[in-house]
C-alpha cells in the first residue's frame, strides 16, 4: 500500500506503523468519521496460504467480542484485490517494549499499575475462552496518557512451529513462550500468565530473562534454566513482588496461578506494608519431565567434554574439537528440541464453532479428524439448536469436543407487574424478547404510566421471545381543554364544569357586563385542566347603585411555553405560580407533568394600571419568570 491510497472509498492511506510475521499495519484517515485508525494487512505472501487467512479471520472475531478500555476496539473487516484487512482503534503513543527501553527500570508503582491493566485485558479475553498465546510488550501499546491497550488477539496459533521458524520479524516471541508453547504441548490460560511473569520481569529489570543467540538456545532456557531471581539484580524490589513472578513463569503448570484473578488478586497486594516480611515462593517438587530428557542431554555433553579434555591431541587437534565439540552440542540440542516437537502428540485447533447449526459444526469436526459429543441446555442469548460453545479449544487428533448447544430459552412465570413504571417493565421484557404493546386508560386511582391490567397471568409459563403482551397503563386523571365561557350564564359554567368533573369557584363583580354572565375565566380557554381541578370565573353583578363598586378590569391569556429536558435527572413536574386580581404568588396555580415541548396560555386578570407576574419551576428549579406582566 502506498500513502495517499483510498481503500475500499473510505480509508486514505498515510503511513506505514509497523510489519510483522503475518501483517503490515498502516496509519489511515476515515474519510467518513474523520477520524485516524489503523488498518492491518495480510502480508501478500500469505493471503493464499489457508492458515494464515484463518487465523487473520480469528483475530477479527477475537475482538469483536471483547469488550475492554484496554483491548484495542476493532470498527471494521474487509478485503481489497483478495487481501484481507482491518481496520481498528489507533492508539497514539508507543509499544511496552520502546516504553521500556526508554524509561527502565520503572518504579515499583509503576510496574504494578501497567501489570493490572494488562491482566484486566487478558482476564476479559480469557473469560470469552481466548487464549492471546502470544503475549509480549510489542504486542501491547501505551497512549499518551499511558493507558495500557492489547492487541493482536489469535493471531499466534501454533507458536511454537512459528517462533522457532520463522524469520526475525517473528523471533521475538521466544523470549515470552512458556515451556509447553516451547515443547509444542497445549497451550492454556496458563500460558498466557507464563508470557505475563516474564512481561513483569522485563518491566523490573529492563531485559528478558533469558537470552541467547539462536531461537532453540533461548527455548531451551525456558524448561531447562531457573527462573532468574529479580532481587539479585535490585535487592530493594519487595519479596512479594517477586514472587508474583516466580509463581506466574512457574515450570510446571500446575504451580503457576490458576486464573488471571488470582494473579491479579496477589499483585494487587503485592506492595501492601503488610508483606514486606514475606518468604521467597518456590514450586513444588515435582519434577518435569521434559526436563529430564534435556538434563539427561546435558549429562551426555558433559561426559564428551571430559573425554575429549582428556585427549592427548595436538593443540591443532585440540582446537579442531573445540570447535566439532560446539557444533555437536548445538546438533544435539536442536536433534532433541526437533524430536519433541515432532513426537510430540499433534496438536488440532478446534474451529469456531459458536453460533452454528448442530449439523455444520459436526460436519467440520470431522474434516479436521475430531469426534463429537452433544450435551443440551437452555440458553438465553443462543438460538435453539445452535452451538452455543465447544470445549476444549485444542486437542489431539481423534479427540471429543463437547458441543454445547442450545435449547432456546427456558418456559418461566411470567411475572405480576402491577402497579410498576410501565417503561421500565417494557425495557426489561424486551431484552428478553417479549414483545410488548400497550394501551392508555385514564384513572385517578392510578399514578400517570403506571400498569394497570396485563393480558397474562403472572403464573403462566412463557417462553419470552415466542411471547406477546399487552398492558392497560394510567393515563392519569382525564384532563379537558377548557371553553371560552366569557358571557355564558353562571348555570352555565356549572354545568359545564360539572360534566367534566371540574370544582367551580365563583368570584362576583360589579361590571358593566349584564348582570349573571361570566365575564373572565382562569384558566384561560385553550388550556388543559385535569378533571378534579378548579375552575374559577367573575361573574357581573352588574352596575350596582354604588358607581364606586366598578372596577376597571382587564382579561387576557399570556402565551408561554415550557421545553421538555430528555435524559435529565428530574421527572419535568411543572408548577406554575400565578399573581393577578384573583391569584396570589404563593398557590400554585397549575401542576402537571410533561413528556415534551409544550406551548399553553396563562389567563391573567388585571385591574386598571396594575401589572400581573408568574413564574414556571421544573423540579423546584425556577426555568422561567416575568414579573411585569401586561397586556
């Protein structure tokens, strides 16, 4: 790929990150987000070769199941003049392995706070059945914050094949291989905590534990050597620390830590005051028997040694066996390695099998020479008759994966929910694959959205994505859009309020209306008022025989409106304080509740001169006030 190139319409090519033993990763620019991502490659030399191709494929699906601050996100898959690519987060900073380079040794703290993001990583992944098998601080990347972000998930497959093979762009790996991943056994959880003890050590010490020149020497030193010990090289690094190391890059198996957490667990205390008196961890005896074939080797170099120091060759002799002395060790050491490798019961993959038919997963057991066993059971998220896991993830030739598969969902009791928040039940059963319709009724017993009545019983049983049901819900007391009663009769107005379940007040003025007629009304027309709520009107007196009983009077209806905050914290409960010749400030005038923007009118009463006011509070928030009210 070439900078400036536009992949598939959408990601401009700028530059080249990084190559390794199967992809090339390049610096990209999403034309359509906007956004920089990194874009992995299939090296052109492998995008025919079927392994390859499927492990690259792994790898996407890897981590489209992961979910994790410190697993790199993958956004995209594709493929381009037949090579596959992906398209993931990118990470702006550096690798472990440059951060250390630069910055070691690191402090205590440091070290401990790196460790338990990358452990929460992995933990995630193992948690989905990921083994990453291939674990080192090139594979794990720093941000500018120094968040810690994992990646190339599935790519190593038979690790051991590949790392002792491969050209340098793979050689690395080596150096974090535990001893089975060396001896081509099956590779497990604890693997990856083996690849993580010797990550903590480097982290500590600045270099790996072991070294040498070729890959077989260094492979060897896994199974063969004592786990260095941290505090020869810093006598002030904390026992505890160590030994979380020493317990992690155990030799054997069954002496490491059993799970992630439990590592985690014991490095989160490591540097606690309350361990400083600690013993130094050692395994126990047992010894391993790939162990003893090499010992046995050594032995057997160490006899040809002796012979030959006791030879009485020339000096030219001499030096010519110094050198036939080294490439024999070197012969036989590689003869023994080949032969475990070889020897060793073959190693199958088992395919991803989740999420496929019973049929086509034993179909593809067979074509890789594994047998099937079928175990059922009930499954939420998993189709019925879908493979919900296959266990184990690796195995011999002619081995049993156990397929677990789906029987759908378990029939259970449907479940009373009366008088709950009917959004909140809706929620909940159709996560669960209910399908839910509702219908409003209104009722004053009953608080706005609450469920009054359901179509199911809560004993009868159900299976939720094949179920259906309906809910009667409070639409609360029935509210009425008030008439304009300006000149009705006062028999009138109570009639009127009466049949919509409305309390009438009275209020009586001398006007030079007819006397009996209503001459203003609060609330004002056009406006909303629930049915037990008071209406109040101004009825005329008429002129009267006192000329100072009239009153100069004006009535008049005061647009305002309210806007509907979404996702706030609050429920929007309005209350509307209202001061005019018929109310006073402190009464609430109007309650309710609103589910959006809503625009409604305040009828205000004034004498001659006067000037009216109102404030609007949302939730005892004041959101709107006008003190100086006038037509």
């Amino acid at each position: 790929m070439r900078a400036g190139q536009i992949i598939d319409g959408r990601y401009q090519i700028l530059r080249t990150l990084g190559e390794g033993g199967m992809a090339t990763v390049y610096l990209a620019e999403d034309r359509y987000l906007k956004r920089q991502v990194a874009i992995k490659f299939l090296r052109l030399d492998l995008r025919d070769d079927e392994v390859a191709s499927r492990r690259f494929y792994r790898e996407a699906q890897a981590l489209t199941e992961l979910s994790n601050p410190h697993v790199v996100e993958i956004y995209d898959v594709g493929e381009v003049s037949g090579t596959q690519y992906l398209v993931m987060e990118y990470v702006k900073g550096s690798n472990l392995k440059e951060y250390i380079r630069q910055n070691a040794p690191l402090a205590y703290t440091k070290v401990q706070a790196i460790m338990l993001q990358i452990l929460a990583a992995v933990m995630e992944a193992h948690r989905h059945g990921i083994v990453h098998r291939d674990l080192k601080p090139q594979n794990i990347l720093l941000d500018e914050n120094e968040r810690v972000k994992i990646t190339d998930f599935g790519i190593a497959m038979a690790v051991a094949d590949e790392t002792l093979t491969r050209t340098n762009t793979v050689l690395g790996s080596v150096h974090y291989i535990s001893p089975e991943q060396a001896r081509g056994s099956l590779i497990t959880k604890q693997s990856d905590i083996y690849s993580l003890g010797i990550i903590m050590y480097e982290l500590l010490t600045g270099e790996v534990p072991y070294q040498g020149e070729t890959a077989v020497s260094i492979a060897l030193q896994h199974f063969q050597k004592q786990m260095p010990y941290v505090r020869e090289r810093d006598a002030s690094i904390p026992q505890a620390l160590e030994n979380v190391i020493l317990k992690a890059t155990a030799k054997d198996v069954k002496d490491r830590y059993k799970d992630i957490e439990e590592m985690r667990a014991d490095l989160q205390t490591a540097l606690s005051v309350t361990r400083l008196k600690e013993s130094r961890w050692y395994p126990q005896d047992d010894e391993n028997d790939a162990t003893k074939v090499l010992t046995n080797v050594n032995d057997e170099i160490k006899k040809i040694n002796q012979s030959q120091k006791a030879s009485q060759f020339s000096r030219r002799k001499q030096g010519q066996l110094k050198k036939l002395k080294v490439v024999f060790a070197i012969v036989v050491l590689g003869l023994v390695l080949g032969a475990i490798l070889i020897f060793y019961p073959r190693q199958v993959q088992v395919p991803r099998l989740q999420g496929q038919t019973l049929s086509k997963a034993q179909s593809e057991l067979l074509q890789a020479n594994l047998k099937s066993q079928v175990k059922y059971r009930y499954d939420d998220k998993v189709a019925k008759n879908k493979v919900i896991k296959a266990t184990p993830k690796e195995a011999k030739r002619g081995q049993t994966i156990v397929l677990y598969v789906s029987k759908g969902q378990k029939a259970r009791a449907f479940g009373d929910y009366l008088d709950q928040d009917y959004d909140m039940v809706a929620k909940k059963l159709q996560k669960q694959g209910v399908k839910v319709k509702y219908k409003f009724v209104y009722a004053s017993e009953y608080s706005p959205g609450l469920i009054m009545d359901q179509t199911l019983s809560p004993e009868k049983k159900v299976i939720p994505k094949q179920t259906k049901v309906t809910f009667t819900v409070s639409a609360g007391t029935e509210s009425t859009l008030l008439k304009d009663l300006t000149g009705k009769t006062q028999a009138q107005a109570q009639a009127y309020a009466k049949k919509h379940g409305l309390n009438l007040e009275v209020a009586k003025r001398a006007s030079v209306q007819k006397a009996g007629k209503v001459t203003a009304q609060n609330p004002g027309a056009a406006t909303w008022l629930q049915a037990g709520s008071t209406l109040r009107v101004v009825v005329s007196n008429g002129k009267g025989s006192d000329p100072e009983e009239l009153v100069d009077q004006t009535t008049f209806s005061f647009p305002i409106t309210i806007n509907y905050v979404e996702n706030g914290t609050g429920t929007n409960e309005i209350k509307i304080y209202l001061e005019d010749a018929n109310h006073s400030y402190k009464n609430v005038y109007q309650q309710f509740r609103i589910n959006k923007n809503t625009t409604m009118s305040i009828t205000f009463t004034l004498d001659a001169g006067k000037t009216g006011k109102y404030k609007v509070v949302r939730d005892d928030r004041v959101i709107a006030e006008n003190q100086k009210v006038h037509q």
